[in-house]
C-alpha cells in the first residue's frame, strides 16, 4: 500500500510539472495576428482631382500617380484667366520605414518635408515643427492632413493660428 501511494504521489508530481513546460495555446487566429503587419497603402489618393471649393475665377487640379508600394508622386497646379499661377510637387514616400510627404513649389530647388505621425485605410497625417508656414512661428506645429470619403479627397494645412482646406472632386474618365 506504501508502494501504491509512493507511486501515485510521483505520478500526480509528474503530471502537474508536465504541463508547466507546454507552451500556450493560441488559436490559428490569435497566432496569424500577431505575424500580420497591415502594409500603409495610399492608393485612394491616385487619379486626377479638380477642386470643389476654389476661389471665383480659379481652378485647381491635382493628380497622384503611384511608383511602387512605397513611393507616390503627385502634381497640382491653379489656373486663372488661363495662365497657370500657381504649380508644386508632392511626393508621399517611405524611406528607413517612416513614411513622409514633401511638397515643392515651383521654383524652390529644397522641398519642404513632414514626418507621417498617423494613418489609416482612408486618411494620413504629417506634421513638421520646423517649418513658419501656415503660421509664420517656427515653434507651432505644422500639419497636412489628407483623407477620403465616399467618392471625394480632401486636405488640410493646419498650424496654431492657420487652417486651410481643400475639396477635391474626381474627374477620372
């Protein structure tokens, strides 16, 4: 009977230490979770755009084109009279996985950058703390903020003092 009991101890003793070297159980679900990284991507932004809300006697267009899957370039421009009187430059790229958008004017041989500090499926804010424009005080806070919804893009320059925005319309054929 000492025997039995002996062995029964052992038995329970091994079984309770058996089970403190398993590793957890996830499900398929929980582990795939944790591997996936959900990859930014800006493709609502491709297409050409014309501006919803212009000033009288302006138009304003823009078009993004996409180079890679991190890599999208875009063009804007503003007519008035038919001259053209306004052009610049964007370009919304990832680099040492950071994602920035820059913007240069024409003419201006340095572009202004700014640092992606959020995105989603349908929206992106930069920001940059350097720069005087919109609010002519380089210590505020300087953002860009572009975002679709249903069938329209749009974009906001905002500092502490300044916001701007801008509605786009598709005109993709």
């Amino acid at each position: 009977m000492k025997k039995t009991f002996i062995l029964l101890i052992g038995i329970l003793v091994f079984s309770c230490n058996q089970g403190k070297n398993e590793k957890p159980k996830t499900t398929a679900t929980e582990s795939t979770a944790k591997i996936t990284k959900t990859e930014a991507n800006f493709d609502w932004l491709l297409g050409k755009w014309k501006r919803s809300n212009e000033e009288a006697g302006k138009e304003t267009f823009a078009s993004w084109d996409k180079k890679s899957n991190t890599d999208y370039v875009g063009f804007s421009y503003t007519t008035q009279k038919g001259d053209t009187v306004y052009e610049q430059n964007f370009r919304l790229v990832k680099l040492n996985n950071d994602w920035s958008f820059t913007i240069a004017l024409k003419g201006e041989t340095t572009p202004s950058s700014f640092k992606m500090i959020s995105y989603n499926e349908r929206e992106f804010t930069c920001e940059n703390n350097d720069l005087d424009y919109p609010n002519r005080e380089a210590d505020s806070p300087n953002k860009i903020k572009y975002w679709i919804n249903n069938d329209n893009l749009y974009a906001t320059i905002s500092g502490e003092k300044i916001e701007l925005q801008f509605e786009y319309v598709s005109i993709n054929e």
